[in-house]
C-alpha cells in the first residue's frame, strides 16, 4: 500500500484507505482463496464493529425515550469524548 506524501499527516476518522482496501479482500475467503494480508483485514472488522456500536448505542439510548435532562446528558457526554479524542491526537500526532 502506497501512501502519498500529502496524505501521510492527514487524519482519517471514517473511512480509511486501509478500510476500502480490505473491503474488498473480505469476500476473498468466501470465494474460497487465500487471504493475503490476514493481519489487516481486521481493520474493517474493527471499523464495521464500531459503526455497529454506535449505532446500537443510539438505538439503546433513543429507546429509553430521553427528556431534555437525558439528552443534555447524552450530548455533553459526546462533546467530552470528542475533545478528549482531540486532546489525544493534538498530544500523540507525529509532527
């Protein structure tokens, strides 16, 4: 996999090169070949993972028919983890 000079510091939250590489790899085994890179194809099993929990969180919470106090909760809980993510990333991110 090459990675272009002006893509190497950018930061990717959603979907990945990696992440469309490997979806196609996926169906490799189901078509009964050999995998190549076993070791990366877990990247879009752990990105399909995510998406899958955050959506049954959402679900969960929607399901509990929330008042303003629950949301205010809800999405002041959001923002904590996006800035503490931020503060993760500005601290570790290569320069």
């Amino acid at each position: 996999m090459e990675i272009r000079k002006e893509q190497a510091g950018r930061l990717n939250l959603f979907i990945t090169h990696l992440f469309q590489c490997e979806a196609g790899e996926f169906w490799i085994p189901l078509h009964g070949d050999h995998v190549s890179r076993p070791d990366t194809l877990l990247v879009m099993v752990g990105g399909v993972r995510h998406f899958v929990f955050i959506v049954a969180c959402v679900t969960g919470f929607l399901d509990q028919w929330p008042g303003a106090k629950q949301w205010g909760k809800f999405v002041g809980g959001g923002l904590l983890a996006l800035a503490y993510f931020g503060l993760v990333i500005a601290t570790t991110a290569p320069r």
